[in-house]
C-alpha cells in the first residue's frame, strides 16, 4: 500500500493520526459481491438494487418492538437450554444486550448499531474487561478495589472500540459487567464465547426482522470503500482522475466527491463525522452507478 494514511481515499495531512481501516479495509471483501446472491438472500444481509425508501413511523414502531422481543428471547432461549453454558453457571443473558436490543432493532440507521460494532465491540469489550479484572483478582485487595476496576475496564475498552473502530456503547458495559457483577465475573473468560454468541444471535435476530420492510445493516464493515477499491485508490493518491478531470491533491483547492473516490486538499483534515458525512455521499454515487449499470445489463 503506498500510503498507510491514505484512508478510504482521505489523506490526512498531519502523519501522527491513525486509522486502522487503512490497514484493514483493503483485505475486506467488497460489499458488491452480494449482488451476485440471490435477492431473497441479499435482501436480508442488506443489500438493496435501488435507493433505499423513506421509513414510516409505525413501520419502526412495530419493528423495533417485534426486532427487540425476538433477539432478547432468543439469546435467553438458547442460554437456559444449552448444557454447555448451564454447567458453567452463564447467566441468562448479559444485561448490556438489553441496550444493543435497543440500537440494533431501533436506530437501526446509526453508525454504532452495524455489525462491526455489535459484533467486534462486544468482543474486544469482554475481552478487555475480563483481561483486566484477572489482573486486579490476582491480589488480596480485590473486593476493595472493585471500584478501580470496573472504571479501568469500562475506559479501557472504550479505547480499544475507538481505536479499532468497533464503538458499540453497550460493549462499554459488557466491559463494566465483567469486573463488577459477580454472576458475570465468576465465569471468567467464558464471557468470550457469551459474547460470541449473543452477539452473532442478536445480528441474525436484526437481519432477518429488519429486513422486511427496512433495511439492515447501512454496512458491514464501513460505508467508504474497501478491498481492490481502496488498493487501486492508493495508487491514484497523488491525483485520481474523477469524471470530468484530474484532480491534483497537493495544488487542488476542491474537495471531490465521485464514485473512483474522494480526494482533499492536502491542508485540510477532517473530523470523523465530517468524513462520514462524504463516505454516505460517495456510497449514494456508487449505488446509484450499480443500479444503473443492472438496469442497462437487463434491457
């Protein structure tokens, strides 16, 4: 890759910030490859051959609560029937899956309610949280010590979503659970594979209800581009050719946006929102070109 900080074809000025996406993402597969699955499969892992529709209220109403009921039931179901986790003495369900409930089958819209937050978050969080609460049980000042050790789980974990870009908020208290609840303290690390599996049950739950008549998830991984797109953007980073011409990134005073990519001047840098914000605009580009390009391959 040519430039590390070349993010989802954004070059940050200043060398001293970090995004692990330009180092992930060119490895991620291509949402584009679920337009080659049947529709009665990629409709309901989110992809969409048109723009995606205004959502009445009721709509959102009825499937939040059908969305929350089903996912919150499941993982309870399957905790108090499944051997495994009886004899290890798992709660039913972990308390923070009550509020990814509400993200994941209500704000269905929200950066922090996509899989790789609900899933990644969770895990990263537990394991954080576990990690360090093993630390701190290895001295005999525990049980005074609770207090310092749930607020350095819930804060380190809460880094750790930030760097690797998994903030999912009820991970926070996933983190905070293992240090201070006893019931999700004693089962140790078989928090890992709770999480693993509450997590993967909760995004099916969410992939199934709403998909019937909204749309979930906005992304899998992140609304910018990945895989051979962001490699071949790496290679263009000195100047992408954009429709109409070329841009020069180091002279240019325009922000570009088009489906090849997004470029910037080199002075200005961006905030995350601001370059959410592009990211949703280029997608929009993207999706309208694909839609474009089935219908012309149909006539």
């Amino acid at each position: 890759m040519k430039n590390p900080h070349n993010i989802n074809g954004i070059s940050p000025a200043q060398v001293s910030n970090f995004d692990i996406d330009a180092y992930i993402s060119p490895f991620i597969p291509s949402p584009r490859i679920l337009r080659k699955l049947p529709t009665c499969i990629s409709r309901f892992l989110g992809h969409r051959n048109g723009a995606r529709e205004g959502e009445l209220d009721i709509v959102v109403w009825t499937w939040t609560f059908v969305g929350a009921f089903s996912g919150v039931a499941i993982v309870e179901t399957v905790f108090i029937n499944w051997s495994y986790f009886i004899k290890k003495g798992c709660p039913m369900i972990v308390g923070s899956y009550g509020a990814a409930a509400v993200l994941l089958y209500g704000a269905v819209d929200s950066p922090l309610a996509q899989p790789r937050g609900a899933f990644f978050g969770q895990l990263l969080s537990a394991t954080t949280g576990v990690a360090i609460t093993k630390l701190f049980l290895l001295s005999r000042h525990f049980d005074s010590l609770v207090w310092l050790v749930g607020a350095l789980s819930c804060a380190s974990a809460s880094l750790v979503m930030t760097i690797t870009k998994t903030v999912h908020p009820p991970a926070g208290a996933t983190a905070l659970l293992a240090a201070v609840d006893p019931g999700v303290r004693g089962i140790g690390w078989g928090l890992i594979p709770v999480v693993l599996v509450s997590s993967a049950l909760m995004i099916s739950v969410a992939c199934i209800v709403d998909n019937f008549q909204r749309s979930y998830p906005r992304y899998w991984w992140t609304p910018g581009p990945v895989g051979k797109e962001v490699r071949s953007m790496d290679c263009k980073a000195d100047g992408i050719d954009v429709e109409n011409g070329k841009v020069d990134t180091k002279e240019g005073m325009e922000v570009v946006v088009g489906a090849e990519g997004i470029v910037l001047p080199e002075f200005l840098v961006l905030g995350e929102v601001e370059r959410e914000v592009l990211m949703q605009i280029r997608c929009r580009i993207v999706n309208y070109n694909d839609g474009a390009g089935s219908e012309n391959g149909s006539l």
